[in-house]
C-alpha cells in the first residue's frame, strides 16, 4: 500500500500528514483519500507526494515563501504613515 505525504496544512498544523491507502493516480495528477468521512483531493508533486524527502523540500519551500511574504508585508506596514 503507497504512502502520501500530504503538505497541504503543514504550515498551520506543524505536522506532515502520513496517509497509508490504496490509491492509484491518474492521469491528471490528482490523488483522493479519505480523510474521516469525507474524500480530500490533493494534487501529486504539489501538496501530496509519495516519498517523505520531496515533501520535506516542498514545506521547506514554502516555509521560506511565507517568511518573504511576511517581511514585505512587514516593510510595508513599517512604512506606512496614518495621516
């Protein structure tokens, strides 16, 4: 049975979600699996991968994403003067 590393929420949880299920992907790259009750639908080589050192590098990526959002987000605010 494969594993998926899901990224999608890693950086509001903290966690890197594991799924063990029975899924094949399809052409369009889009893999489901149930979460609870409900079916979730992830996007392969975007927010779920099959092997735990692309997922790393991916919320690495995106980690590092957010930090220069923030900072500019921050320069801006910085800047602003109320009048």
């Amino acid at each position: 049975m494969p594993e998926f590393f899901i990224t999608k929420y890693a950086l509001k949880d903290g966690k890197l979600q594991v799924f063990s299920q029975d899924v094949t992907i399809p052409s369009n790259h889009r893999v489901m699996l149930r979460i609870g009750d409900y079916p979730s639908f992830f996007t392969v080589g975007i927010d779920a991968f099959t092997d735990r050192e692309s997922a790393m590098a991916a919320i690495d990526k995106m980690r590092k994403r957010e930090i220069q959002s923030l900072k500019k987000q921050i320069a801006k605010l910085e800047a602003m003067k109320v009048q």
